[in-house]
C-alpha cells in the first residue's frame, strides 16, 4: 500500500510542477495580452480625441465636420474673365455721405449701426443653411490669401457677390468655385448624402413608428435636420444658432433702445424675442408687427423665403408618403432660407407707391374665380403696406447676386404664421437695384431687338410700374397654405403676380392710377422684358415663368418677330392675353394639384426660336456673368464702430 502511495504521489508531484510551470505562462500570457489591450485602448481614445478636437464646434454647440481640403473650381483664365469689367457688374448701394443718412436723426443713426451688426451675424448664419461647405470653403479662401494666392483672390470676389460657393450665372450656368462641389438637393439644412428616395422611406418609417411629431419638425420650415442612426431628427433654427441668434437679439434691442420711432422699437422687440426662444408664434407676432410699418425712417426686414430646399417638398413624387402625411394631418414647408434687409425709407418714392393701396379692392374683386376663396383684401380690410427702401445693406439671401437681386418683396408668404392671426403683408421696393441702369446700354438694346416706332414706349422706369402691380398681385388670389404644387409652386406663384400686374393695367389706367403713357409703357416694356438670353433650368422659378408668359403672349398673337429680327409688341393684344393667362394659373391653384400643376408648367415652358433670335442678340449686347454689391455707407459705419 506504501509503496503504491509512492507510486501514486510521485506522477502527481511532476504533474503539479508541470501545470505551475504552465500556470505560470499562461499568467503571463494573459498579463501581456491585457497589457496590448489598454494600450491599444489608450492609442483608441487618443485618436478620437484628436479628431473631436479637430471636428469643433460651429460656436452655437453644433459640432462641425472635418475640414475639407478644396481645390478650385475655376481656371485663372476663367476667372480673370468672369472678373474683369466687361463680365462683371457692380450694384452700388447708399454711399457714405448720402443726403438719405445725413437726414436721419442721431439716434436712428446709432441703430442703423446695430442693425448692420446684426446683418453681419445673420450673412454666417446664412451661409451655413445654403451650404455646408460655405463656411469652411471661405475659411480656405482666406487662408490662401493671405499666402497672396492670385487664384483666391479672384475666386473670394465671386464668393462674395454670389454669397456662396454655387450659383447660376446670367446665362443659367452653375459657376462651382470649389472643384466637385455642387448645389445640393438639401442645400444645408439636410444631410448632405441624403436623397430624395431615402428621405421618403426614412419618414414612411417614422410616420408607420408613430412618430409623428418629429416628422412634422422634420418637414417645417425652420430647422435643420440631421441623423439619427436609422431615422432623422429636426432642431429648431432658434436651438441650432443659438449662440448667433442670441447676438443677433442683442444688436436689434440695442437699436431699439435709440430708435426714435416707437413703432419700429416695438418691431425690433418683438424680433429679438423671437430669436431668443424656438417659438413659431414668437414669429408671427414679429411679422404682424413688421406687416403694420409704414412711417418709419429705417427698414428692416428678416426675410424668410423657401425656393432653394429640393428635399422637403419632394413628398409629393411618393403617394404612400403623401398619404400618411394627409393621415397625420401634415403639411411639409420648404426650408426657409434667411436674409436681412437693412435700409433708410425714401419718402417721395413711397408716397406713389402708397396710391395704388386705395385700388385694391378693386383688383381683389377682378380675380378670377373670387367666389372660390378667401382674400385678404377687401373693402373693409387692407392689410397691406408698402414703402421704398433706399438700401444700405443687403445680407444672406436677400443680397446673394444669384443670375440678378430681386426689385421688390412681398412678405410674410403664404406658409407664415402671421397670417393666420390676422397679419397683414408688406411690401418693400429696393431703389438700387432699379436704378443702376445705363441709358447709352438701353438704347442700343432697343436699336438691336425692338421695333423702332415702339422705342418711344420702352422706359426702365415702366419695369418699377409693373413690380408694383406685380408684387400686391401676390397679395390677391388663394392662399398657398396646405400647398400640393410641389416644385412647381413658385413658378406659378411668380407667374400669377406677373400677369396680374399685366392683366389690370387697363383697370388701373381708367381708376388714374397709371397716364395713357404709362399704360402704354408698362405693356410694350414688359413683352421685351419677357425675352432672356438664354433658357433657364427648372430651379429659376422667376425666369421660367418669364420664357411661360413668352410662349403663351405669342400664341395669343401679343406679338411677333418682324423679318429683321425685331420685337413688335401688338398692344391691344396684351392685356387680354394676360388676363387670360392669370385665369388658367388661378384655376391650378385652386385646384392645387401636383399633376396639373407640372402639366401646366410643361405646356408653357417651351424656348422657341423667336426667344433665341432675341436671346442672342442680347447676349451679345450684354456680356455680364455676375455682379458684386459695393456697400459703401455700411462699410463706413461698421468700420467706424
């Protein structure tokens, strides 16, 4: 028994050293392995560190991507053409030592100076919305020339004009300043990979989820929407700029505290307020508020229009998508875009506009089918003003010289709360723009396209006439809300106010609001007007409206093209023709569907020969691309202070 004892200890006396030798290794195996492990943890870490550090922050608690590194879209031939002076305009607006500023009082001088702050914030704001890459790409631009880089320095002009890094040219050509980068679907309040078929299945997702509430952010027209993993979030333009708006606030109760008109000061509150707290009703009263100034001596407008968002509007080309939203009782907006127009108001020029008010009731009671909606212009309410701003500065999107900057506004749209509580409109006509015309460019514009006994009633003066019939003809007809025209909304919201402001010429004319003159005027000036250089893309709302009313005006025998390739505008033709087609845009717009809408625009939109016979001629007279804005005055100012 001993003896097996023995034999039995000894095998497990060198099994034991052999599993402690083994032990031992494994031990140390393992000591090594975890070693690796918090080292690689550690390396991990560091590596996400350095990129959080160097993603940052946009300065209102939105972290930034990555810098890109950019190339430029433009050759150094290209761009010394596109900036040398037979390509590129200048608009000058009030110079520094104007009559208009030297007028005004000390203290609406000291908020003129806040309100130009403020439109310094609103244009890196709006930057940021049109493109992801503005922001960064003009960074870039800087940088490059300070290393006195010739091709920045030409390509930071065109920036600057165009506000951005894309845009179309007068000839309807996308100029991308950086190389592969162009316009996106989503501009900058969406993902920039996100496509129009994966935003529809996204929210059919969502909406299937019950998450109703978030799609109606996602689809309003005041937030930026980004990722969420498998769906997508919306944050309230007020939260996402937070930081940027607040400063903005800052600047507008600043004015308020030295302007010396009570109305504009109450304005000005209720407009910091809004940018203070994500609150759309804080919204409307600011737009009510602005909708009632009329005898102010300073203009400010925060525009808020949608034209460029490809994205939200899109719900419409998805019939599962449009059928839940109808279910859910949602009406996707289009992304606002944001500009701030600062201004002094030109008495003598808003005292003519002010005449037309007293007419338009009778104009609301000359719309087509005026028994099948609501307008909010009658006998009893006109809820409507007007001045004529002489500008001193124009930021973000109201100031982005995109193919032209508009004449005149016309807000709050129809997709703004404040007309919902009883807000009325305003309408603001911008006096440089109109007036930077050469008379010596115009006559041989006329020597070249137009009939020679009709030159006497070409008067660039006429364009104005008509902007103003034009911009209350926005006012008049149905009210855009719960809008199923989808991208085509705004071209025939454009083309209604055009014929509109045609169509009621004669009415005017025999009210005395227009001369015989003027009438003649404004109809001969306006069919030229409809001749462009060249073909527009569908995204030009304004000017595809404009090649409509061609077609259709020649159809209707309005005018023709004379055997050596001029205009004759057949006067008495007009006005009907036009009433005519206000008439068919009405019925669409009534009827506010998608299908009929995209018909209606297609059955129109047609660039005829007799337009390239035109259009080359001008191309010819007229070699501008792009222009820049000089703000003289508002550069003082702000250098000054």
């Amino acid at each position: 028994m001993e003896s097996e004892k023995i034999s039995i200890r000894e095998p497990m006396t060198g099994d034991i050293e052999e599993k402690t030798c083994c032990n031992k290794y494994v031990k140390i195996f393992i000591i090594v392995f975890i070693g690796l492990v918090l080292i690689a943890g550690v390396v991990f870490l560091f590596v996400l560190f350095l990129q959080d550090d160097e993603k940052g922050e946009d300065g209102n608690g939105n972290e930034d991507k990555v810098e890109p590194k950019y190339e430029f879209g433009l050759s150094m031939e290209e761009l010394k053409k596109r900036t040398s002076k037979d390509y590129l305009g200048t608009i000058s607006l009030l110079k520094a030592n104007s009559p208009e500023y030297n007028n005004l009082q000390d203290g609406d001088k000291k908020a003129l100076v806040h309100l130009l702050k403020a439109a310094m914030i609103l244009e890196k704001i709006e930057y940021k919305i049109d493109d992801p890459h503005n922001t960064p790409f003009k960074e870039f631009l800087e940088e490059e020339i300070k290393k006195d880089n010739e091709q920045a320095k030409l390509t930071k002009i065109l920036f600057d004009g165009q506000k951005g890094i894309n845009a179309l040219d007068r000839l309807s050509v996308e100029v991308n300043l950086a190389k592969g980068h162009k316009t996106l679907p989503g501009i900058g309040v969406y993902p920039e990979d996100l496509t129009q078929e994966e935003f529809h299945k996204i929210l059919i997702k969502m909406l299937k989820e019950n998450k109703t509430e978030e799609v109606k952010n996602i689809t309003n027209q005041r937030s930026i929407v980004l990722r969420d993993g498998e769906y997508l979030k919306a944050v309230d333009y007020v939260e996402y700029f937070k930081e940027d708006f607040s400063k903005m606030a800052d600047e507008f109760e600043a004015a308020a505290n030295v302007s010396t008109d009570e109305n504009f000061t109450q304005y000005l509150k209720f407009q910091a307020q809004a940018l203070r707290t994500a609150d759309p009703m804080l919204d409307a009263l600011a737009d009510k508020k602005w909708a009632e100034l009329q005898d102010t001596p300073l203009e400010l407008t925060l525009t808020r229009e949608n034209y460029a968002d490809e994205i939200t509007g899109s719900f419409i080309k998805n019939d599962e998508l449009t059928a839940l939203l109808s279910e859910k009782n949602i009406t996707p907006v289009t992304k606002d875009n944001l500009g701030l127009r600062v201004g002094i108001v030109n008495k003598e020029g808003t005292d003519f506009i002010l005449k037309i008010k007293k007419f338009l009731p009778d104009l609301a009671d000359n719309m087509p089918y005026k028994d099948e909606y609501e307008q909010d212009i009658s006998e009893d309410s006109i809820k409507q003003t007007m001045v004529d701003a002489d500008l001193v500065y124009l930021a973000g999107d109201v100031g982005a010289y995109r193919a032209g900057i508009t004449l005149a506004e016309n807000l709050p749209n129809d997709d703004k709360m404040s007309l919902t509580i009883e807000g009325g409109r305003r309408n603001v006509y911008h006096r440089q723009i109109r007036f930077g015309t050469n008379q010596t460019e115009i006559q041989n514009k006329l020597n070249e396209i137009l009939d020679p006994e009709q030159h006497q009633y070409y008067d660039v003066e006429a364009d104005h006439w008509f902007t103003i019939g034009h911009e209350n003809t926005h006012t008049l007809g149905p009210k855009r809300v719960n809008d199923k025209l989808g991208e085509y909304s705004s071209i025939i919201e454009e083309n209604k106010a055009d014929m509109g402001g045609l169509a009621f010429v004669n009415l005017l004319t025999e009210k005395g609001y227009y001369t015989e003159e003027q009438r003649l005027k404004m109809i001969v000036t306006a069919v030229v007007d409809t001749f462009l250089k060249v073909e527009p893309t569908l995204a030009q709302a304004h000017r595809v409206r404009t090649v409509m009313q061609n077609y259709y005006l020649y159809q209707k025998g309005a005018y023709n093209i004379t055997s050596d390739g001029k205009i004759h505008v057949n006067i008495e033709n007009v006005v009907d023709a036009a009433y005519d087609m206000l008439t068919e845009i009405i019925r669409v717009q009534i009827d506010n569907v998608f299908e009929e809408g995209e018909e209606y625009v297609k059955k129109y939109f047609h660039w005829t020969e007799e337009m390239k016979i035109i259009g080359d001629k001008l191309q010819k007279l007229n070699s501008i691309l792009n222009s820049v804005v000089e703000n003289e005055l508002a550069d003082k100012l702000l250098s000054e202070n």
